[in-house]
C-alpha cells in the first residue's frame, strides 16, 4: 500500500514541477514553488488547509501553500512533518478585481510595511541575540530587494519556550510583487538554527521572485465555441474546453496550447467548514503544568472556565499561542 502511495506521490511531485494557472480576478498567473518544494492544494486535505490559513489573515486568499518535497512525502504516507520550512502565495481579496498600477502598488508596500519598524543597525551579524532582547516580538531584519513591482523584506522572531529549554527562532520573508496587474503577497518561513539557514531563505526568496517573474504568461483563453476555436471544436468535438495563448519571455515566444476533457466520472462536493474569523471566541485545553501558557494567555485576555475546564480566547490569540491545533469543538 505505501509503495502504492510512493508512486502516486511521485507522480503528483513531477506534475507541480511546472507552473500552474490560479485566476486572480479577470487575469490568470502562472505560480509555481521554487526547486524542491510542492503545492499541497492536490491533496485536498482539510489539515493542510487550516494551516496554510493559519498563518495568513483572512482578508486574502490563499494561491499556493507548499511544503517541502520531503514534508509532503510524510504526509501523504501518513507520517508526521516536520514543519521547518513552508511558504505560501496569497492576494488580497479586496483588490483582486481590481487592476494594480505602479502608484497604487507603492501605496500598498508602504501600508503594509509601515509599522515593521527599522533593522537592526548595520553590521549586526548577531540575530539570536538581538531577537533574545526583543522578549518574543518579531523584527524587521533586512531588506532583500526594492524594485519599483517587488518589495521584499528579512524578519525573525524567537518562539516561545520556557526558560529551561534551548532557544528557539523562526525566520521569515514577505514579498509583495506585482504581477500583470494583480499585488500577490509571498512568504517563505524556516526554522533558524544556524547560518546555513538565513542564507537558505535569503537565496530561496529571491529565486522565487525571479522564477515567477519568468513565468510564461497566459494573455488570453478563448472558451470552446469562441473566435479562434472553430477548428479544435472540429477536432476534438466535447472534450475541448478552451484555447490559449502562452507568452514565455525566457523563450521569446507564444505557444498555442488546448485544455481537453480526459474522463468524466461521478462526484459529489465534501461539505467545507467555514474559515473562522481572527476575532471568533474557540475553547483550547492548557493543563496545570503549563504555567508560562497559562500566563501568555491571560496576558492576551484569555478566561478561565472552570467547569468546562477550558480557556476562552480569540482565534488569533490561539495561533499567536500555537495552541489552535487544541480547539475543543461544543
């Protein structure tokens, strides 16, 4: 069975090798993850879907979240991930009809970014040390790239512990590119262990940028029995689902392509579970051990309730706590 698994794991990792269109309001993008990350969206596992929005706001719409080839392949055989390393591509969902200038995209870097604060001065090289002094709070870092469509910034964090166990830190990158008219919003999270690791997610940033950049574009899509059609409805009758144009700057030329249906079986929709809202009241379980979570949670006005046995809090309270895989349903 597992071997089973393995194979179709294989396959689906060489189909998300290439691009893949995601409609962002009238326009299609070609998204893909850089080397040696998957999108997840094949699996449609609701697991998977809680915590790509975990760590976005839901005022955007998530494009892509991937893992890592290695995390997606203990996933899918039913194994644990690890977790250290995970990006996601999202776009607003207020502006994703609307088309994107040059001005309005420098307004929404600057909205985005103004209460970031400033680095470090230059010349820290020290990050643990300068975040161990922040008490837990995430810091501006650096800046990776400034261009007129891309923005894109260094942040870190130390992750809650209790005082007895070794340090831990978190990195993480936010881009906002704009791309044919559309503001997407990029971030790349690694766990922050040595060096290697901030050079990693520096390195992997900014090749992502660029690869979506050179991504081929789909200019137009022309639907069967539209303009431009009539000879592939000829040759490929009900099974043609539309036509469209590719434009590969890398390349310097248009490809003709035709999307066709290979089968058609049966399927009923699984009922989804509406997002929680940040500001929605969940109940989580802490046990008596854990003081320093008792503590953080009060702090962020969490209530006790003692015959439940249960704290009372917000939804973004409980994932700034990583406690939200501790949700007790009523």
């Amino acid at each position: 069975m597992r071997l089973a698994v393995s194979l179709l794991l294989f396959l689906s990792l060489a189909a998300n090798a290439t691009p893949f269109a995601v409609q962002v309001g009238d326009t299609r993008l070609g998204i893909d993850a850089p080397p040696g990350f998957s999108d997840t969206s094949f699996t449609g596992s609701p697991r998977l879907q809680e915590l790509a929005e975990s760590i976005t706001s839901a005022s955007n719409r998530i494009l892509m979240f991937a893992l890592t080839d290695a995390d997606l392949r203990r996933f899918t055989l039913g194994d644990q991930i690890e977790a250290k390393r995970y990006m996601v591509a999202v776009t607003p969902r207020g502006l994703e009809r609307e088309r994107i200038t040059p001005g309005a995209f420098t307004n929404l870097v600057a909205d985005s970014l103004r209460e970031l604060g400033k680095p470090p001065p230059a010349g820290t090289s020290d990050y643990p040390k300068y975040l161990d002094a922040l008490q837990g709070r995430p810091a501006l870092l650096a800046e990776l790239r400034r261009e007129p469509n891309a923005v894109s910034i260094l942040q870190g964090a130390r992750l809650p512990s209790a005082s007895s166990e070794t340090p831990r830190y978190m990195l993480s990158t936010t881009t906002l590119l704009l791309l044919r008219g559309k503001a997407l919003n990029l971030t790349v999270y690694g766990a922050y262990d040595s060096q290697a690791d901030l050079d990693w997610i520096r390195v992997v940033t900014l090749r992502w940028i660029e690869e979506l950049q050179l991504c081929v574009e789909t200019r137009l899509t022309r639907r069967a029995g539209q303009a431009g059609t009539k000879k592939y409805v000829q040759r490929y009758g009900d099974r043609l689902v539309c036509v469209r144009y590719l434009y590969d700057r890398e390349k310097n030329c248009r490809h003709k392509t035709v999307e066709l249906i290979v089968e058609t079986v049966p399927w009923q929709p699984n009922a989804r579970r509406p997002r929680r809202s940040d500001e929605e009241i969940i109940a989580v379980r802490i046990t008596w051990t854990e003081s320093d979570l008792r503590e953080r949670a009060k702090r962020l006005g969490a209530i006790w309730r003692p015959v439940q046995k249960l704290w009372e809090m917000r939804w973004i309270d409980a994932k700034r706590l990583g406690i939200s895989d501790r949700i007790v349903s009523s």
